[in-house]
C-alpha cells in the first residue's frame, strides 16, 4: 500500500477535529488527496452503527459495545480506508483501534489484549503509520464539553471511567513510541498544527523515498 493513514486520538474535547481539518488543508496544498474519516461513523453503515452506539437509550452490555466498534471498523477499513490507501492517499481518521482499547478496555475493564484482538481481527491487522495523541486531563475535558445540550452514551461516563480511558491511552502511546506523536490538547491550536505538520512532512519524506515494492 502507498498511501499513509494518520489517525487522531484523545478524549472528548481535545480538538481532534481541528487538528484534522488543519491538516486536510495544509496537506491538498501540498498536492495530496486526503480522505477523512472517522469511527465509529465513516461509512453508510457506520452511521448507523454510530447512532445505535452512541444513542440507543437502555444499557448495551460492554462486550456488545465492543463489537458494534469492530463492526463499524471492519466495513470501514475494508470499503473506504484500504481503497485511498492503495491509490495512494493520505487518509486522515478521527479515532481508530487505540480508542476501543482505551474505552473498551481502560474504561470498560475489559481485557485489553482481547479487545485489541478483535480490532485486529476486524480490520486484517492494519495499523496506522501515525497517531496523534491529543492528552487531555478529563477534568479539562469535562468542563470543555459542559454546554453541550446532549451528551452521547460514552461522554455521559463518571469521570473516574474518563480518567481509565486516559491512562489506557498513555500506556498505549508509551508501549509504541515510534508510531504514537503525545501532544498536550491545551497548548494552542496553532502550536498543535506546527508540530503535527513538521512529523507529517517528515512521514511524506519517507515515504517518497521509499522504493516500490
Ligand atoms: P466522537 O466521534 O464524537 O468522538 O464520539 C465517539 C465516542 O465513541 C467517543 O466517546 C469515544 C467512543 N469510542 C469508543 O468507546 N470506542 C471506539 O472504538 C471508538 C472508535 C469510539
């Protein structure tokens, strides 16, 4: 596969979205062709999936919330993700497998290394060339998201189960250092961008380099 996909992850309010829109248009003025995404939600399925997910009142047991995220991946990665990256493009997802094992996992208390397993499973092992880690202390997140009307099944989630999802992300980006790029979500948007586009170009250097296999 030729292309790169770049993936964005953090805790509710971290500025995720910002941070991939400002690398969308840094990146098509520097001729790429992006392709946005995002999880759960990316696809026409997935946007079902996401509303039952998220929006379903009444409880959904941890292992059924698990596999509803790896369903919603699964069609994603094999309809929308691998085809832009065999043409080449550079895909930019909001959310992937790091967050099924950071709110699964941390959050929900299941095994971790099972619910990795599952994602693996779902999506044939592909694993993302970067991941941005916006790190957001929660109570920073909690009070970012307080004027919201409608909060959705996960961001309505005590703050002891926001501080697992958290550490479960740390622990992620400590154990893969090389794919992960920590960044602290409070520093300014346009601090953020920089340091984001300075590791992308880096990445698109690379990757030009590289000879065809
Ligand atoms: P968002 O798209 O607005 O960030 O909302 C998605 C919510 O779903 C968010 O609270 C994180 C959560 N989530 C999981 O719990 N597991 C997952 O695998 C994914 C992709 C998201």
């Amino acid at each position: 596969m030729t292309g790169l996909f770049i993936t964005l992850e953090g805790g509710d309010g971290s500025g995720k979205s910002t941070q991939s829109a400002l690398l969308a248009t840094w990146l098509e003025e520097n001729g790429q062709t992006v392709v946005l995404s995002r999880e759960p939600g990316g696809t026409e399925l997935g946007l079902e999936l996401r509303d039952i997910i998220l929006h379903r009142r009444g409880y959904i047991d941890p292992r059924a919330e698990a596999l509803l995220y790896a369903a919603d991946r699964a069609h994603n990665i094999a309809t929308k993700v691998r085809p832009a990256l065999e043409r080449g493009d550079v895909v930019l997802q909001d959310r992937y497998i790091d967050s099924s094992v950071a709110y699964q996992g941390a959050g929900r208390v299941l095994d971790p290394t099972e619910v990795r397993d599952v994602s693996f499973w779902a999506t044939e092992g592909l694993l993302p060339d970067l991941t941005i880690l916006l790190d957001l202390d929660e109570r920073v997140s909690q009070e970012r998201l307080k004027d919201r009307t409608k909060y959705d099944r996960l961001e309505e989630e005590k703050q002891e189960f926001h501080a697992r999802v958290r550490a479960g992300y740390l622990e992620l980006a400590a154990a893969e250092p090389e794919r992960f790029l920590v960044l602290q979500a409070t520093d300014s948007v346009e601090t953020l961008a920089a340091v984001i586009r300075e590791r992308v170009a880096e990445l698109l250097a690379g990757a030009s380099t590289e000879q065809p296999q």
